[in-house]
C-alpha cells in the first residue's frame, strides 16, 4: 500500500519543517521512492521540498494526484493551516477516499513542552480517529527544556495512549553544533538541506543526525508501511597503499 505521511501541529516552533527534512534525508539515505509536499500559502515556505499546494485552491482531485506520485508521500502542513486542512479532509470525506486509493495514513505530530503545542495532538485524533496511525514526535531545542513529565501529565498523551501511538525522542543539538551554525549564518532545518552537513557542521552533527536516524528507524513501520524494506548504502571503500615488492 502507498503510505502518506502528514506532517502538522499549528503551534509555531514545534519543528515540523525539521522533522520532515530529518525523514526526507532517511528516505534518501534509504534509496526509498518518496517525494516531499508542503501546504502553505507562501511557494517560499517549499524550500527542498519536490512539490507545493496552494490551500486557496487545494481540491481532492489536486491531493489524488499527488499521491499518485510516489509509494511515500510526506506532507507537511504549514503553521496555521492544520485546522483548515482537518476541515478540507471531513469536508471531502478524505478517510473513504484514501480507503479506494490504498493509501495508508500516519499523522506525525512535533511537540514540545509547552503544553500549548499538545492542542493540536487532540484535534488529529477528532479528525483521522481510527482511520489513521499517530507518531508523537518530541524535539528539544534550546527554546524548550527536555520535559518528558509535562507531556505524560497531559489530556493529548492519554488520547494517544489510546490510540497506540508511538514516540520519537529527536535528541537535542547540542550547544556546539548551535554554535557552529551560528558562525555559518544558517539554522538547524537549513543545515538538513546542506548536500553533506557532515563535512559543513562536523562530527558533532554527525553523531546528532545519527542519533535521529536511530529514532527514525525504530519506527520505520508505522511511518512508511510493512511495503518499506530500507536499503543501505554501502560506505565507500578506501584506497590502501598496494605493498611494496620485495
């Protein structure tokens, strides 16, 4: 089945951009057939991303055919827009017609720990209900203290609890990776855009994104479907010295 892969929580800052570049760069890595979308109502906010739509003039006819694109859509929902897309996906009776298409749904949702962040949870769960499969995904920047309490004493876990979802725990940065990109003018979703942020950011990076692919990869099944089977890319092998003749 087709897998798509939504991406949304009207709380500004919770790090949806961040979150759907981190899968992206998985899928790549991966050599997985996907393609990334953004709803927003500015083309400029589709940065990395392969297509955009518009929510002025979005239509089921317009999201069937993206989906028809790839095996693995992610889509990410501008800030702002979720309540307009749970309305579009009622309106238009998305659940049956997702159902026809064969097509798989998991609503990923960034929170934090500001409990305002957790308002959207609740409303994915009144939207998709039992039609769909849902990822809690925790980030920790340095705006946000790593507050796992806050989110266990609240209304939106015990709605998840319920509907078996699972958790990512996308480990902070880090003050030194901060710092250098900082010093490059960029921040953290810019650097997931980089072609090779390892050699740009260094180690430190390195082993963050590791740490990430790690996250990612304990929940490959809910986020991309029992179809998915990753492939590794093999490191390239290097060139030793050939022995020198006696």
């Amino acid at each position: 089945m087709k897998k798509l892969i939504l991406i949304e929580n009207d709380y500004s800052g919770a790090g949806k951009t961040t979150l759907t570049r981190c899968i992206t760069r998985y899928l790549r890595h991966h050599r997985a057939r996907h393609q990334t979308v953004v709803l927003s109502e500015n083309e400029a906010d589709a940065e990395g991303a392969d297509s955009w739509i518009d929510p002025s003039s979005m239509s089921a006819r317009e999201i069937v055919g993206v989906l028809d694109a790839a095996p693995i859509t992610i889509l990410e929902i501008g800030t702002g827009l979720g309540d307009q897309f749970c309305k579009f996906y009622l309106a238009h009776e998305m659940q049956d017609l997702l159902h026809e298409l064969g097509v798989e749904l998991t609503a990923v949702i960034p929170v934090t720990s500001e409990t305002d962040s957790h308002e959207s949870v609740i409303e994915a769960a009144e939207t998709f209900s039992d039609g769909a499969q849902y990822v809690i995904a925790h980030l920790i920047t340095s705006s946000y203290e790593d507050d796992d309490q806050t989110w266990d004493r609240s209304y939106a876990a015990r709605v998840m609890d319920m509907f078996e979802a699972v958790e990512l725990h996308i480990p902070e940065l880090g003050f030194q990776v901060e710092q250098v990109l900082r010093a490059q003018h960029n921040d953290l979703a810019g650097a997931l855009l980089t072609d090779d942020p390892h050699a740009t950011y260094g180690k430190d990076f390195t082993k963050w994104y590791n740490r990430v692919e790690g996250q990612i990869d304990s929940a490959r099944q809910y986020l991309f479907g029992d179809d998915f089977k990753p492939v590794f890319t093999p490191a390239p092998k290097r060139r030793g010295r050939k022995p020198a003749l006696a």
